[in-house]
C-alpha cells in the first residue's frame, strides 16, 4: 500500500503543479478573476493532499491498520471530489458543481483524522 500511495502522491503533485501553470498561465485571460482563484485553490489543495498521500505511506509502513489506509484513500477521494470540482466549475462556469465540494473537504478531514489516529494508535 505504501508504494501505491506513494505513487499516487507523486502523480497528483506533478499534476497539481501541471493545473498551477495552466490557471496562471493559459487561463489568466480566460477566467474572470473569481474563477481563477477557484482554479487556483483547487491546484493548492491538490498539492497540499499530494504531500499529505506520502505522508500517509510513511504512516501506512510506520503503524500499519485499518486506519493509516483510510487516510490515504480519504486524501485521493478528497482531491478528486474537492479539487476536481473546483476545476470543473471554473473551467465549465456550472457553479452546481460547487455542491460537490464540500464532500472533498470533508474526505480531507477524515483522512487528517485517520491519519492522527493511525500514528496515536500504532506501536
């Protein structure tokens, strides 16, 4: 598991990287300035998560369970629901996808809380 995460952490940071160029790059004369933010926090959270993906591998090797997995799946869920539908709604201006949002963040949560668990639980 902690290769996968890994793995995975280090693809959604080269992507976040990838979206920050483009919102600053390609879509700065595209967006109106709301917009743009909303893009550029969706790229933010995405990296922060991609960090916090390799933290959870450590944590999964360090006190493996139940619970260090959790984090590291709640980290995925939470960039594709959160950041991804930020991504979608700035790109596509459908502010309804703003609902889908807040189940990002909330996966975010868990997964911080899963996290803190894991390492307060292990041996």
């Amino acid at each position: 598991m902690e290769r996968l995460f890994v793995m995975i952490g280090a693809i959604s940071g080269a992507l976040g990287v990838a979206a920050g160029a483009f919102g600053a790059h390609a879509l700065r004369a595209k967006l109106e300035p709301r917009m743009l933010e909303v893009f550029e926090t969706g790229a933010r959270y995405q990296m922060y998560h991609a960090v916090a993906l390799i933290a959870a591998a450590w944590v999964v090797t360090r006190f493996p369970g139940s619970l260090a997995n959790a984090s590291g799946w709640l980290f995925l869920a939470g960039t594709v629901l959160f950041s991804g539908s930020l991504y979608a709604m700035a790109l596509t201006d459908v502010r309804a996808l703003g609902a889908i949002t807040p189940l990002g963040g909330v996966c975010f949560i868990a997964g911080w809380i899963c996290l803190a668990l894991a390492a307060a639980r292990g041996s």
